[in-house]
C-alpha cells in the first residue's frame, strides 16, 4: 500500500503539473486544483502508459516466436543434412572393408604364386645345369665373355662410324665457316698502281712545273725520287714510282705547289719536307685506324707509327692496309666460331705482315722481321709465334697461330685480290735500289728508281767523295746490277754529288 500510495503520489503530481500547463489560460498550481481532477488525470495516464506496455510487450512475444520457429526449422534442416553424411561414410567404410577384404585375398595370392615361381625357377636351373654341363657361375662367366666381345665389336663398328661422320661433318663444317667468313667480310677489292694522277685546271701550271731548261721538274724528281711525267694527258701530271709512300709525299708537295704558284727548286725543297710532315702525321692517323680496328688501345706510338706505314705499301698489288684490316675481320670470324683467343688474333693479323715496312733495309723474310719487331716492344710470345708462322717456315704453337696463317690465305687468295706481275715489279725496283746502296754505302743519301726502273738516281754525301769517286761509283753501280738484278732494255745510272751551305738569319 506504501508503494501504491506513493506511485500515485508521482503520478498525480505529474498530473498536475500537466494540468499547470494545460488549465485555460492561467498559470495554476497543482495544489490549486481539485483533487478528484488530480486523481482522474493521474488514472488516465496510467491506463495509456500501461496499454502502450502491454502493446510493447506482445510485439517482443511475437517476435521471439518468430525467431524460435525460423531456428526450430534451421535445425531440421541440419539435421536431414547430418544424417544423409552419415549415411554416405557409412557406405564409404563399408566399400574400403570389401577392398581390403580383396588385397588381402590378392595378396594371399600372389604369396602363392611367387612361391610356386621360385620352385620353377630353382627346377629350371637344375635342369639347364644338367644340360648344358654348366654351373651357374660358369654359365655366367661365359655369357659375360660373350657379351663383352659382342660390345667390343658393336663399339669399334661405333667408332668407325662416329669417326667416318666426324671427318664428313668437320670438312663441311670447316667449309661452311670459312665461306660465311668470307661472306661477312668480303671488301671490295682496289688495285695498287704505280702511278698517281694529279690533276691541273690549267696549262700554264704545267709550264712552271717544268720550270725553264726543266730545272724545276728535275728538283722536284730529285728531292722527291718519283718521275713526273706531263705529256701523257694535257689535264693531268703523273707521279710514278713504286714506293707509294714517295708518291704520297710527291702528290701533296705537288698540290701545295700548285696551290702556292712559287714554283722554283729552293721552294721545292721546303714544299716537300712540309709535305713529308703532313705524311707522317696522316701515317700516325692510319695507326690509330688499324690499332682501333684491332681494339688495341694504348699501342706503343712507335708501333702505332710503323703500322701506319703499311697504308703506302702493298702485297702482290694488294693494299697492305687494307689486307691487314681484311685479315684481322675474318681472323676475328674464325676464332669466334673457334672459341678461339679473339684478341690475341685480331693483334697477330695486324702485325703479321709488318715487317713489309722494312724489308728494304732488312734483306730477311717480312715475316721474321714482324716477329723481331714484336720481340722489340715486349710482346707475349704466343702473340710473337702467331705473327712469324704464318707462311710455314716456323712451326706454330696454337691453335690462334693457325687462325692467322688461315686468314692470310683466305685473304691473299680471292679472286683479283693480288697481282703477282706487280709484286714481281716491285721487287725488281726494289732490288735496283739495293744493288746501288751494296756498292755506295754508307756514302750513299738517299738511291731512287725512277722512270719504271730505267734510271737510277744515287744521291751521295759531297764530303764523304769526291767527283772522281762519284764516276767510279756510278760504274760499280752499274756492274753490280748487270750481274744480280734481272731487267728488261737498260738502266741509267746517274750519282749526284752536290754540295749545299745552309746558315740561319736570325
């Protein structure tokens, strides 16, 4: 009743304070009004609050029998599910049990069997023992014996086969990468001549290239050791001579003068020797070509100069350059398909034929001279050996040696790459030029062969003999070449002893 009484305390009040605010137009205190419209107020809020409870109250009812239902019919569901599995592992276990039933069984069998195949077994080898006369060990020995020689001559019949299709495969292999050698660096081919046109726009030119009475052509052909000829052709001079390094030097002497027009004999002279510093610089340039080609970065400069020589020089009317860097291409395409020493080859091929710079101070084969030279700056001697065996006469000691002498001859060897009419030229020039120098010596300047071998022009040193000797000379000269050299019609011998006196004016 106390619980009662003050629940309905709160609730009244609460009334009352609704009726405050609601009660006409007045402000009105709860304790101003009746208390039967209090108690009236109080009830009809209860009932709405309780109502609204009850209300509350069946909607959470009906959910919860909703959800019981929805978890009722999940379960069932679970239920079939977890039943139908059982059922499937009982089939299952019932399949393995009979499967293991039969490899049991099986296995029982072939137990059996296996017994029954060694009693066979054991019954036959009495019975081949008591046939053949044999033990089992003899009869295993023997087979053997029998099996081993059939392999033998089974493996030699191998052999000669694999070694029959070695050699056909190798001589076509060999074949195949010498031609795709060829194929990858074949050049076109440019015939050394022994003579250099120069062209001239006008022929007045030509007059005072000749100079009057010819003093100026004959300084020229003097300082120089070409042969001008001017007739030929009314647009052009030819330098002839054998050297081209002398018709390098004469060619750009000769367009400088041109260039100049001071054409006369004291001017000649320095012409040429600025003429002969311009050739050794674009010798240095063809060294650095050749050293690049071959990947041969830091070559001694002396090297690198004598290489660059081989520009003005030619083999059998083949470039020498050009056969080099010719060479050192299919040396390189050999020793790749070799799995050779690419390196070592493309240095060998630039310096095998080296010593053609010198032979006509050195009276040894070119290419011994090549291997003393690379002795001289120190290089490997597998290097050295690959560079003089090319032509045979030494015995090369690697398989890098024979890629050069390869290359040489692949080379030397296509069609219109030589002349050997030309080389047989040259020799023959060459050979007059060293006849004159065996007699002169020391004496002896400088010796030219001009005019296709038919002059030889011996400068001499004025000091070291006299006008007299100089006769005497020219003499011998021409007794030594009748007797060593071989020559068509005859050859002018012609020493010049001419004194100069050179002084500076500073």
């Amino acid at each position: 009743m106390e619980i009662l009484y003050v629940l309905m305390s709160a609730v009244a009040a609460g009334a009352g304070v609704f009726a405050f605010l609601k009660y006409g137009k007045r402000w009105v205190s709860v304790s101003d009004l009746p208390e039967d419209v209090v108690l009236k107020a109080a009830n009809e809020r209860m009932a709405s609050k309780m109502a609204e409870a009850d209300a509350e109250v069946a909607k959470i009812k009906e959910d919860a029998d909703n959800r019981a239902r929805q978890v009722r019919r999940e379960m069932v569901e679970q239920e079939d599910l977890l039943v139908q599995r059982e059922k499937k592992i009982n089939e299952r276990s019932r399949l393995l049990d009979n499967k293991a039933e039969e490899l049991e069984k099986g296995k029982d069998e072939l137990k059996g069997m296996q017994k029954g195949i060694e009693t066979s077994r054991t019954k036959l080898k009495e019975q081949l023992e008591k046939i053949s006369g044999l033990t089992k060990d003899e009869a295993k020995k023997k087979l053997m014996e029998e099996v081993e020689e059939d392999m033998k001559n089974y493996e030699a019949t191998l052999i000669r086969k694999a070694e029959k299709s070695a050699e056909e495969q190798a001589e076509d292999r060999a074949k195949n990468i010498l031609v795709e050698t060829m194929q990858r660096v074949a050049t076109d081919y440019v015939g050394e001549t022994t003579t250099t046109s120069v062209k001239v726009e006008d022929e007045k030119v030509k007059g005072r290239i000749i100079g009057k009475e010819g003093r100026n052509i004959r300084a020229f052909e003097k300082a120089t050791g070409v042969d001008v000829i001017v007739d030929e052709s009314p647009n052009t001079i030819g330098l002839s001579s054998f050297d081209p390094l002398r018709r390098e030097i004469a060619r750009v002497a000769l367009l400088k003068l041109m260039g100049d027009g001071r054409i006369h004999p004291g001017f000649i002279e320095e012409v040429i020797q600025k003429a002969k510093n311009e050739v050794a610089i674009e010798i240095k340039k063809n060294g650095e070509i050749l050293a690049d080609e071959s990947d041969w970065p830091g070559m001694d400069m002396g090297l690198l100069k004598l290489v660059g020589k081989m520009k003005y020089r030619t083999s059998y009317g083949q470039s020498l350059m050009g056969h080099t860097i010719e060479m050192m291409r299919i040396g390189a395409a050999l020793a790749a398909e070799l799995k050779a020493d690419v390196a070592l080859v493309k240095k060998a091929c630039l310096l095998h034929d080296v010593g053609k710079v010198l032979t006509h101070k050195l009276d040894i084969p070119h290419h011994h001279i090549s291997g003393q030279i690379a002795r001289k700056y120190g290089l490997d001697e597998k290097l050295v050996n690959a560079i003089e065996s090319h032509h045979g006469d030494i015995t090369p000691t690697s398989v890098e040696a024979i890629i050069v002498a390869v290359a040489d001859a692949i080379s030397g060897a296509r069609p219109g790459a030589r002349k050997d009419s030309y080389e047989q030229y040259v020799k023959r020039i060459e050979g007059i030029e060293n006849a004159a120098k065996e007699v002169g010596g020391e004496r002896i300047n400088e010796v030219f062969a001009i005019r296709a071998g038919r002059e030889v022009r011996v400068i001499v040193d004025p000091i070291a003999i006299s006008d007299d000797e100089a006769k005497v000379m020219a003499k011998k000269i021409a007794e030594n070449i009748e007797k060593t050299q071989n020559y068509p019609g005859n050859i002018e011998i012609s020493v010049i002893r001419e004194f100069r006196a050179t002084e500076l004016a500073k």
